[in-house]
C-alpha cells in the first residue's frame, strides 16, 4: 500500500508529534509499505527556517519537504495580539492572522 503522511515537521526536527509520525512511517516501511512524508524544512517551530534539505530517504522513508514562511518576533507579536483579540471579541477579522501566525505556511 502507498501511503502518504502529512506532518508540520519530520526528523530531525524534535517533538512529540514528530517522533510518532517518524515511529509510525519506519514500522510501516518495515511491513512492506512505500511511505511518503510530506512536511516543511523547518526543524525549529519558532523560526520556520528552511534549513533542512527538500528532499531525503531516511530509512525507507521518503521525504518530500515544502518552503514555509520564516517567522520573526513582529510575526509572534501579531500572532499574540491576535489571540488575544479574538478570545475577547470572537471577530472573524483575527482569523487570517492567527491561521498564517501558527504553523508552517
């Protein structure tokens, strides 16, 4: 079976969601399936570097990763004062900056 995973961040990158998605796709690999990853080159969430390579075999695993926006300290002081606002009004306005503040973009 092709299977396909979709993830903010892959190995190297640390984190609970990235070691899953790393244990999850080697075992499938190890039971015969074709696995691909596909994620950002970023191994760091607070900056959303482009630092890692677009593409890599690591393991069986094929992984396929995307550009993101880079994020600075306006960036999570928009991010901030977005949430904030929204907690408190529940406009709708907030919306598009908290979506592009968040993960990889």
């Amino acid at each position: 079976m092709d299977l396909l995973h979709v993830t903010h961040q892959y190995r190297p990158a640390v984190g609970g969601a990235e070691q899953h998605i790393t244990n999850l796709s080697e075992e499938m690999v190890r039971r015969g399936h074709a696995v691909t990853v596909l994620t950002s080159r970023s191994r760091d969430y607070v900056s959303w570097r482009n630092d890692l390579e677009p593409f890599e075999q690591m393991d069986g695993v094929r992984v396929h990763r995307f550009r993101s926006l880079g994020r600075g300290k306006r960036t999570w002081r928009l991010l901030a004062l977005a949430y904030e606002n929204y907690a408190r009004t529940r406009s709708r306005r907030y919306e598009p900056f908290i979506f592009f503040g968040n993960g990889p973009v």
